[in-house]
C-alpha cells in the first residue's frame, strides 16, 4: 500500500543517515513535490529521529577531543537524552 512505502521510505532515509534525513525533511515540507501521505509519514524525520549508537558518538568525542570521555567531562548519560538528523545530546 502507499502508506507502507512511505513508511519504508522514511526508515531508509533515517538508515542513511544525516544528509538523507535532511532531504526527508525538506521534501515532508513541499507539497508541490510529495504527496499528503508521503508527507504525513517524512515529517516523522523532523521530530521522531532515532539515536545512533552511544559507542560510536563516544569515539568521536575521544578522537575529535584528543581524550577520554571521562577526563573530559564530569558526568555524561550513557544514553542520549534527544536526537536530531546532525546531532544527538548526551
């Protein structure tokens, strides 16, 4: 059905990652280019993110920081608290 494919389209975009979660968003945006279902279901990508993976943001926090996340900060949630399509907050 058509709400299934927008619901598969929207994973995909989410899978891809940041880049394509924009574009979903900018097209749940544009009813000129997408239909009112596809719509409904691509502005999930702007409230309704899922998190990537805590170890692999924590790896970019040590590389990018030159230490370990624990020398770094006092206190940080092994879990992200919100995430978005370019960032997530710990």
């Amino acid at each position: 059905t058509v709400r299934r494919r927008a619901r598969r389209l929207r994973a995909a975009l989410a899978a891809l990652g940041p880049t394509a979660v924009k574009v979903g968003q900018n097209l749940a945006n544009r009813p000129d280019l997408v239909r009112a279902d596809y719509m409904d279901e691509l502005m999930q990508l702007q409230d309704r993110v899922p998190p990537f993976d805590s170890a692999e943001a924590m790896a970019i926090i040590e590389r990018d920081l030159g230490c370990a996340v624990g020398e770094l900060f006092e206190a940080l949630s092994a879990e992200p608290v919100a995430a978005a399509s370019i960032a997530q907050v710990y």
